[in-house]
C-alpha cells in the first residue's frame, strides 16, 4: 500500500509518507515509497518513471516530493540545489525551549561510524554550515511541546542534532538524548509542508501533509 497521496500533477506527485517506512530500498526487501508508487502508476502506465525528489530518515514521516519524468526531476533537484524551495517541520519534545524563537547555526560532521551528527560551533575538518530557524507554539495535555521548524539547509540528522543542542530532543530520539517513549522505529519529527515555484506551470505550490492521527499529535490538530 503506498503513502497517501497529496497532490498528483502530469509531471510529479506528492505523498506523505509514514514513519517506519523508507523512500528507497532497503537490503530486507520491505515495501519503500519509491517501490508502493512504482506499483500504483503501474496501473495506468507500462514501465513509469518514479524519480526521487527528496529524502526523509525512515524514522520521521512526512511530505516526500516524486517526479514522474527524468526532465522534471532535474528541474526540480536544481530547485532543491539553489534553495528556492521552502521546507517546514514539525516536531515535539519533551523540554520547551530556552527562547521561544530562534536561529541556529552550527557547523555538522556526519560520524559515518556512528551514524549520528556531530555539531561545532566553528568550521572544523569536513564539517558543513548547517542553519535553521524554530519557533515554540504549544504545548499539550500530554506534557509535550510543538515546535515549528524552517530547515535552511537540508544536512544530515540536522535538526534533530540542533535541537538536541538546546536541550529539545525530538520524542522517541534516543539517538540525540530523548528519553521519552514513542512509537517503534519512529521519532516525533514530521515533514510537514513543502513551498516552490512548479517549474512547467510557474504556479506557486504548497504541498502540505497532515501529521500522524495518533494521541502525540491530537491535542494540536486544531492549530495545524
């Protein structure tokens, strides 16, 4: 069963993908987003196109953007190349920020080992300048806080690494210092809209997934 779609055009479609699912393949064989959207435009086309846009870490959910044609996905890897695109998050943790908005930057090394980023405050050997910008907007009878985030650049692990660095690890991210429970290979971050210029039409998009319907998330669907 692939991800519920969001918007199909001609040229590109939009899903939004769950958590525990990956967008390419995997070494055990399990259903991704690239192999359910394969199978759907199979029903209507021989052989489809199914070009990754984008990628998101299994564990976090949210809006992934696919090209249907080879032509349009350079367009739209060279829209994501020179950031004429706009990316929000969301996430939640068990700790409200310091201050209720800020930006962030560090500069990211990616531990290959470790498989986890690693944050410094200057430029060291390898690393890559990393930004963002998050505002606080609520919290929840439950004991968790929503938090917006706009991803500037798109580095490895990045903002589950910058927000652990002010004290908010994502829910369910042990990895980064959380030590609240959530869902089985998944974190409480979620790709929540995506804004640029379709390059055929020149029309502006927003592509918008509703974040999981699960109790973490119910106390804020009237604000999103």
């Amino acid at each position: 069963m692939h991800p519920p779609i969001i918007q199909e055009t001609n040229d590109w479609l939009a899903v939004n993908k769950g958590s525990d699912m990956a967008v390419e393949g995997t070494k055990g064989g399990s259903p991704t987003v690239q192999s359910t959207i394969y199978d759907y435009l199979s029903k209507t086309k021989k052989k489809p196109y199914v070009g990754m846009v984008h990628r998101l870490d299994r564990v976090t959910s949210g809006v992934i953007l696919i090209a249907k044609k080879k032509s349009i996905l350079l367009l739209l890897n060279e829209i994501f190349r020179e950031r004429q695109i706009q990316k929000t998050y969301l996430a939640l943790s068990d700790s409200v920020p310091a201050l209720p908005n800020a930006l962030l930057e560090h500069h990211l090394l990616q531990d290959k080992d470790k498989r986890k980023a690693v944050l410094f405050d200057s430029p060291q050997a390898k690393t890559k300048a990393c930004r963002l910008r998050y505002e606080y907007v609520q919290s929840s009878d439950m004991g968790y806080h929503l938090i917006k985030i706009a991803l500037l650049t798109g580095k490895y692990h990045q903002i589950r690494a910058q927000l652990a660095s002010i004290g908010c690890s994502i829910v369910g991210d042990e990895k980064y210092g959380s030590k609240a429970a959530y869902y089985k290979r998944a974190i409480a971050l979620h790709a929540w809209q995506l804004q640029f210029t379709d390059p055929i039409t020149k029309k502006p998009i927003l592509l918008k997934a509703a974040p999981p319907i699960d109790p973490f998330w119910n106390d804020f669907k009237e604000i999103l």
